[in-house]
C-alpha cells in the first residue's frame, strides 16, 4: 500500500495538524520509505521464530512478600513529632 498526499491529509486532519504543501510532501516521502522497509522485514522466513511478546526474558526485581506482625503504634509512632494517641498529628489544610 503506497501513502499519497490524500492519506497525509486525511492523518493531518484527525490530529489536528496544520502541514504546509511541503511538508505534506515530505510526510508522504517518509511514510512510503517505512512502509518499504516494512515490507523488506516482511520478506525474512520467520517460520522458525518463537512468537514472543518480549525481546529480552522479564523478570520481577521486587521481594516476595512476607506476612509479619506490626510492630505496634508505640513503635511506629517514636520519632513522631507530634502525636495524638495512636495517630500522627498533622497540621490542619483547610480552615
């Protein structure tokens, strides 16, 4: 499929682009020249290739996690600047 000046403007048009009538050109240029280099790729035997969603193997670098028991408000709440009971006491933000 070749892209003429007719589709840049039609693709122009949906993403609200103003092109001059040189760029409309290049545009189409560079459109036709990936689109050819697509087709090349098209060309390899891939017959043999595993389908992968990925090029490099992904692996999770986060721990597993592990159930432990709190160490408590009294614990938590120690460097606390302020504290109310078992809560952080903060600043009001509205007046």
């Amino acid at each position: 499929m070749a892209i003429d000046i007719k589709h840049v403007e039609h693709v122009a048009l949906l993403g609200r682009l103003r092109l001059s009538d040189e760029e409309k050109l290049a545009l189409t240029a560079d459109l036709n020249n990936i689109l050819q280099y697509v087709e090349k790729i098209n060309e390899l035997d891939t017959t043999q290739v595993e389908a992968t969603s990925h090029i490099l193997p992904i692996r999770n670098v986060t721990r597993p996690d592990v159930v432990k028991p709190s160490p408590g408000p009294d614990v938590m709440l120690a460097n606390a600047p302020d504290r109310e009971e078992s809560f952080f006491r903060v600043p009001p933000i509205m007046e």
